[in-house]
C-alpha cells in the first residue's frame, strides 16, 4: 500500500492570476496521472488502466464509474472547490468545447501516465506527459483561433496550472525488471535522469508550466524560477503526512491504511475494483480505496495540507458549495449489482 504514496508528487504553478488590463476567469490546466484523470483514459479504448467498472465513483455525482481512480473526488477536484475554481472537465470528453475550456480549463491528466514516455506503456495506451504537454499546446491554438492571440495569451497567462504525477515513473517503471531503465540506471542517476527529462519539457514546450520531485524538485524549482521570471512555482510535498496518515491512521480519524476498502475476497493485490468486489463498510475511515488509489477522505486530508503549504485562498473570496458527503453503507457487504 505504501509504494504509491512514498513517491506522490504534487505542485501547483500559479501564474500571474492578477493580470492588469484583462478579467478573465481563472480556470485549471491540469497534467497528471490516475490521481488526477477525470476520465481520459475511458476513452482510450485498448488501455489497460481503466476505472471504468463499479464500484469507482460511488460516491461522486450519480454513483456511476466515471473514469476517476477513487470512490469520490480526486486531490485537483477537492483543491479547486476549496479555492473557487471549476473542475475542468477532460481532454477526451466529446462534450469539450471552446467555450467549455474558456469557462472550466481542461483535464489532461492519464491513468498509467509519467514523466518519462516509457512509463506505464504495459498498460498499451496512456498519455504521457509529453504526450499531455502536446495535447496542451494543441488547446492553446484551437482558443487563439477562437478568441484571437492576444486575448487567448491573457487567457492562458491567468491560469492556473496543476501538475502531480511521477509514481509511475517508479512503480510502473524503474522498480519493474521488466523495463530497461531498471537496468540501466541506479536509485542516484534515475532522479537525475527524471530532472534532466523535466526540465527540457518546461523549457522547451511551456514555460507556464512545472513539476518535480521531493528534494530533487525544490532545486530544479529555483534554477527555473530564475530562468523564467514570469511565472511562479509553488511546490507541495505530501510525503510527511500521507506517510503519517499511514502509519498513524487513527490520529486522522482513519481505521484501516493496510488494506483496500474495495477487495476481491483474500486475494491480494487484488488490482482494481470491479463488480464482484467487497466493499467495506464504513468508506470515510479507509485511507485506501483500492490497492494504489486513496479514498474520497485521504485525498480531501492531502487537499487540505496542500492547500496550507501552497497558501491558497479562493480565487474570488469564497469556496465552492461543498461536495455532498459520501454516502456509507450500514456494514460490509458485497457491492449490489448496477441494476439493483
């Protein structure tokens, strides 16, 4: 249970939401991996990372799997409605349009996704970051061409700019013999290679934009700080507290951190939730939600620790209404059927 959180990454760029002369709305941009995908990868037709199955989504909207990774909202979701921002929907959505990202930004985040275009590719398709960072540059031009360059600029500039992913790169990845990097790199020279991989995506393909890792990532944040002076970068860490919440669950109102609240008999790692699956009984005590993705109620614990060490407030003064509280089955069961 403690391989994904022991490398969860989380940084937010917020670049120049004041902007002189221009009330744009502030909308999200978000780049990440199955943390963040908000349904992306359900319309990759041949992926392998999919939450696509009961019971995902159970306690989000209509109850139905709606392509996040959990039982309710994710981390972005939570951090967005505490600061008064839209939850922007996803890249793939066949209902996204122009005027839909000027009013909510857009969600390219992909379950399986890394840093490096390797990662995660047994899962066949996947949007790596590159790959999101493309898709991005594709957006820019489709609202230049709908609003003009300079107000589409403006636009862009007042954004803010979410990326959090990077435990893919090492448990889809450089901790699996299976990949060559495993071989070629050790512990040292892998962190670097991510770094150097980093870098050159944000100063070659969108200065807005920055993410990193841990230690490694505060640096790289500086040297770039000082190399693009009109964009601000404010990293989170959530290694302490989520490593806390794991080894001291009950401090943070949590019972259980070893095991998934949505389980397949004994069987373990059970992978993924699925319609046979058992779920627990009480879903707001459980830290996880299936083996590698954290509930509605660990994600809005790491929201709230992001949000403090980040210094965010509401964007217009006021939160957005609050989501409806989980709905909590009396006592473990085995998951209804969708029909029933």
């Amino acid at each position: 249970m403690k391989n994904f959180l022991v490398v969860l990454t989380v940084m937010v760029a917020i670049l120049g939401i004041a902007m002189d002369g221009y009330n744009c709305k502030v909308v999200q941009f978000i780049f990440g991996d199955s943390l963040s995908d908000v349904g992306n990868n359900k319309y990759l037709g041949r992926s392998l990372a999919q939450a696509s199955l009961p019971w995902y989504g159970i306690d989000f909207g209509n109850g139905l799997p709606n392509g996040r990774f959990t039982n309710g909202r994710t981390v972005a979701d939570i951090i967005g409605d505490l600061t008064g921002l839209p939850r922007p929907p996803a890249f793939l959505d066949p209902s996204l349009t122009e005027d839909i990202i000027l009013e909510n930004g857009v969600n390219y985040a992909s379950g399986g996704g890394g840093i490096l275009n390797e990662t995660g590719s047994y899962f066949i398709q996947r949007f790596s970051l590159y790959k999101q960072i493309e898709l991005f540059q594709g957006t820019i031009e489709l609202i230049r061409s709908k609003v003009g360059k300079k107000e589409a600029d403006k636009f862009f500039q007042g954004s803010s700019y979410v990326v959090a992913l990077g435990s893919n790169d090492f448990i889809n990845n450089y901790l699996m013999p299976l990949y060559g990097d495993s071989w070629t790199y050790n512990d040292e020279n892998f962190i670097t290679y991510l770094m150097e991989t980093l870098e050159a995506q944000l100063k070659d393909r969108a200065n807005q934009l920055a993410l990193s890792f841990n230690q490694a990532s505060s640096k790289l944040l500086e040297d770039l700080s000082a190399k693009l002076p009109n964009a601000s970068f404010k990293f989170g860490d959530a290694y302490d507290v989520v490593n806390d919440v794991i080894t001291n669950p009950y401090k943070y109102g949590f019972n259980n951190s070893d095991s998934p609240c949505c389980s397949l008999y004994n069987i373990r790692p059970a992978l993924t939730c699925t319609p046979a699956s058992t779920l627990c009984g009480d879903r707001s005590k459980y830290v996880f939600w299936d083996e590698y993705h954290p509930t509605d109620s660990a994600n809005e614990l790491v929201a709230n620790e992001l949000i403090k060490k980040f210094g965010l407030t509401p964007v217009d003064g006021k939160p957005n209404p609050p989501s409806p509280s989980p709905v909590l089955p009396p006592a473990p069961v085995v998951a209804p059927s969708p029909e029933g």
